[in-house]
C-alpha cells in the first residue's frame, strides 16, 4: 500500500514537471474550462493537501491556478477539510475575474456566487465571458462603501449563510467587513497591509471616497493592520488561521470550527509582503524603505477609537 502510494506521488511530481515545462505556451481559457491543465493539476494538489495529516501552516497547502498567489491551494484546504456546505461565494473586488479568490471554486466545485466590482469596463467583461454563462455566476458594478455594501449583496440576489467572503479594496476592507450584516460567511479572506504592521489595530480612517490611486508620492498608505482584522474578527465571531505566504490576506473562520483538528494543528502567523509596493515613478519599494514613506501619516486605532501617528 505503501509503496502504491508513493509511486502515485511520483507519477504525479512528474506530472507536474511536465506542465511546469508546457504553461508557459498555455493560456487560461476564458471559458474556465475543467479540463484545462492547470485546473486538473490544482484538482489533484486539492486531494494531496487533504489527504495527509493536518498542515501547520496554510504556507504548506498553497497553490495557484486562478489567484494572484497561492490562495486557491488555502481556500481549497479550508472548503474541503472544514466540510463546508453552504457553497455559495462573495468575492469584493475581482477587476475582470481573470484572477481572483473564487473562480477555481466557481469551476472546479461547482459553487455560485457574486462577485463585485467598482469599475464599468471590468464588470462588462465579465458578463461577456462565458464563464457567466457556464457557471452561476453574477457580477455587480459598485463603489462599495460601509453605507451601500449589504444593499450590494443583497442585491445580487445572497443573504444568510454562506460558504466564503473575499474583500480586496485596497483601501476601506476593515469598514466594509464591519459593516457586513446580509451574509454570514464561515471563511473571510481579507486584504491586509502588512506595512502597518502585525500587533498595532491600526487602520486607514475611514473614508467612503478613498482611493489608493490618489495623487500622492506614496500608494502604499491603505486598508488595515492584521492586529485590526483580528480584533474585528473577535468582535464578530470568528479566529484567526493565518495567512498568505506573499503576505497581504488573511483567513479567518466561524468560531464554531476552532475545535476541528484541521484549525488546532495549524500555527498562525503574518507575514511581510514579498512584493514591492508602487512609490515615485519608476521606483519600487519594500520592507522599512516603504515604511518610512508613509511614517506619520494619520492612523486610526481601533483599539483606543482615536487617531495616532503611523
């Protein structure tokens, strides 16, 4: 049995390699066809993460086929081995769809779901891929706001208890997940900067028409702390588990699955973002230079209510 099973291990590393050789020349079909290579090749890693102990850390089950990183292996992890059967999505913040958090659930799972996004152009494109059509999937064009989100939501036609959210806003995803009342999702994937730091519950204070792309010599200056999103996450119901290894989303889910050998054996961490952050043209920055770009800007501290200095 033994040895069947590591001839299957083989079998599939070799598989991998091949498709590791051949993506290159492979794009992503926009139908999202199943039988695409790298969705088959994510459907196989999906059963190889739960079909072993436990994993310490989300960092272990990580892969991509439709995320920016690795995110579909951690979403897959947790739907699968959490059991979850409320198999319905909300992805806030999904440009075109081409990448996001929820379109290998929409096609390898067969989940339904609404995705919304603020800008007309990307919205368009998704109701003209034929994913809308193959798959049940909405989208809504929205500037979302703490005042308009659960009217966006429940709008597209999902309310009571769902399987995911996602907020990826690059600027208010504290507010709006505290405003969110229509859904009570048992997964929140959530956006966090890891520039503000993992402890201080410091957000950007709140502003209905913020936007990251404004005139200024630094973007870097947006959404939450991961000590925000925790204390947030306490106050409505759910822990923490951890997050992305290229560190800016974090997972949390319903209090009630705390207690699953899956959430006891895995050790949370944050992580610093990999990636550089846009600062004066041509240049990018990371780590402490990209702090101190934004060091004394006006923070807000959701554990104190006041204002403070970053």
């Amino acid at each position: 049995m033994a040895n069947n099973k590591v001839g299957r291990i083989r079998r599939f590393i070799g598989l991998l390699s091949y498709l590791e050789y051949r993506w290159p020349t492979m794009e992503i079909p926009r139908t999202g066809d199943y039988k695409h290579p790298k969705v088959i090749t994510g459907t196989m890693l999906s059963k190889l993460n739960t079909s072993g102990p436990p994993a310490r850390s989300l960092r272990e089950v990580e892969f991509q086929v439709f995320s920016q990183f690795g995110d579909d292996g951690i979403i897959q992890y947790l739907t699968q081995g959490l059991g979850i059967t409320d198999r319905t999505f909300v992805e806030i913040g999904v440009e075109n769809y081409t990448e996001s958090q929820t379109r290998f659930l929409l096609v390898k799972d067969k989940w339904s779901g609404l995705v919304v996004d603020g800008s007309p152009e990307n919205v368009a494109y998704i109701h003209a891929d034929p994913i809308s059509m193959l798959f049940n999937l909405r989208a809504r064009q929205a500037f979302i706001t703490a005042e308009n989100i659960n009217d966006e939501i429940s709008g597209g036609g999902v309310s009571g208890r769902i399987g995911l959210l996602s907020i990826d806003i690059d600027g208010m995803d504290y507010w709006v997940w505290k405003a969110v009342s229509v859904v009570d999702p048992a997964i929140v994937v959530i956006e966090y900067n890891s520039l503000l730091g993992p402890d201080r519950a410091i957000v950007a204070p709140y502003d209905p028409k913020f936007s990251r792309y404004r005139p200024e010599p630094s973007r870097m200056f947006y959404g939450a702390s991961l000590g925000a999103l925790k204390q947030l996450a306490g106050e409505k119901g759910y822990v923490f588990v951890g997050c992305n290894s290229n560190g800016n989303n974090a997972y949390f889910v319903r209090a009630e699955y705390a207690a699953t050998p899956l959430v006891q054996a895995l050790e949370p961490t944050w992580n610093l973002a990999t990636f550089s952050e846009y600062g004066a043209p041509q240049h990018r920055y990371r780590g402490e230079e990209a702090v101190s770009l934004i060091r004394g800007t006006t923070v807000f501290n959701v554990a104190t209510g006041e204002e403070e200095p970053l």
